[in-house]
C-alpha cells in the first residue's frame, strides 16, 4: 500500500507499507522508496481513503538496492474505466478519489479527449476527432466546433452563435451595440435585416455576397443612423442649456 510521496533530487519517492500475514494485522513500513516508471510519465499516489487505496509492486536486494517500486495502481481507477477501454486505447488520469482530470485516447475511434471536472460537478471538454475530422470545445453549456469542412461554429450557453460557413458569416441572436438600443441599427436600410433576425446571413463582400456599391451604401446608412441617434441622444441637454442661457440673460436684465 502506498501513502505520502515526494520528490527528492529529481527523482520521485513513495512511501510504501506491506501487511503482515499475523493474529495482529502488523504493517511492515518500507520506507520511501525510489520509483521506476515509463518514460515521459512521472506521478504521485493519491492517499488511501474510504474509497480506496493506491498499490505498488515492490522489488526487493536486485541492482544492489534493497528496494525500489516498478510499478503501481490504483483500486479507485475502476469507476474511470468502466467498461470504456477498447484494444488499441490508452487513458491518462489523476488518480485517488475524485479524478477530475483524463485524457482519453482511443485507437479505433481515432480520437483524443481532454475532460476536466469543476467543483460542481460539470465537465470541460476537448475533443480531436480523427474519425469524423472534427474539433470541439465544450465549456459551460458554450461550444466552439471545426468540422471536417473547416466551418467553424462559436456557440454561446444563451444561444447566440456565429458560424462561418464556407464564404458566408451567418449570426444567431441580438446583434447590440454599446450605448445604442438595438432598434437604432434598423435605421440604416441596407442592415436592416441584420438586427434581431436570427439566422441571417451576412456574405462576405467579393464571395457572391455584397457588390462595393452594396457596402458603401451599408456603411453610409450605418452613419447616418449613429449620427441621428447621437443628435437624438444631445437634444435633451442643448435644450436644459438653451432654456438655463435664456434663464440667466433674463435674470440679468431685472
């Protein structure tokens, strides 16, 4: 059985007890023990607890050391794997009771998976998927998507999206700008159909989309609507100032 571990010039250290076959249920403690893993892998057992425990293989009085572990586990792994592995997968995780972080490779799949789990129980995901020549990110109910024809789809948890879809820009959702409502935009005729419209496809100018004309007419009713609406935005106050000037003069002719 496995308990602390550590790192002592450059070369990882577990504690390792055994248990003696007695009346008394003794444990001989070996001590901390130099650990040989593959390489490229370095880790550290996670202690025992209610759930389970970490266990190693000791080797003992071979290469002029009287002991050292060649390898180990965990009982706790089982509710990773399930019935999950395939031939040709390899898994990837933090071990002890929680193992919040794995990364799945699957062979036949083609496939690589990064899960990581947050305190709340929810999981993060990243996915490189060989099979169907796909990406994915899953965060918080939001996903970024490339599939295999080099569309990307950003999704938002609300249900705001973009996707780029071969020479096409097509937005799900409220289009809005900071400081103007987003009625504002529906002055500029040729946006029109822009705002508020889900589902809309904005083409790329020159990509069987908006000839130059159609976007220089585009831009001119963009500002011609943010100029009508800062007008509309400083009548309000030239207005308290006109009446407070008015006001002053009057004062002043008494």
């Amino acid at each position: 059985m496995l308990g602390a571990s550590s790192v002592k010039d450059g070369v990882p250290k577990w504690q390792a007890a055994e248990a003696v076959e007695n009346e008394n249920d003794d444990i001989r403690t070996l001590g901390e023990l130099p650990v040989y893993q593959s390489l490229g892998v370095t880790s550290f057992p996670a202690p025992k607890d209610d759930t389970g425990y970490a266990e190693a293989f000791v080797v003992e009085g071979v290469g002029g050391r009287s002991a050292f572990i060649s390898g180990g586990r965990d009982t706790r792994t089982a509710k990773i794997l399930g019935n999950k592995g395939e031939p040709g997968d390899t898994f990837v995780h933090a071990t002890g009771s929680n193992q919040q972080t794995m990364v799945l490779l699957k062979g036949k799949k083609r496939s690589a998976s990064v899960v990581v789990q947050d305190e709340s129980g929810k999981h993060l995901v990243l996915v490189l998927d060989g099979k169907n020549k796909r990406f994915q990110v899953n965060v918080n109910g939001a996903t970024v998507q490339i599939d295999k024809s080099g569309d990307v789809q950003i999704a938002g948890a609300g249900g705001a999206a973009i996707t780029l879809e071969g020479g096409r820009i097509i937005l799900n959702g409220e289009l809005g700008i900071p400081g103007m409502p987003a009625g504002m935009f529906l002055l500029a005729g040729a946006l029109a159909g822009v705002v508020g419209v889900s589902g809309v496809a904005v083409p790329v100018p020159g990509v069987g989309g908006f000839t130059f004309s159609e976007l220089g007419a585009a831009l001119a009713g963009f500002a011609i609507s943010w100029l009508a609406w800062s007008v509309l935005r400083a009548v309000p106050r030239l207005a308290a100032r006109i009446y407070a000037n008015a006001e002053l003069a009057r004062l002043c002719a008494t």
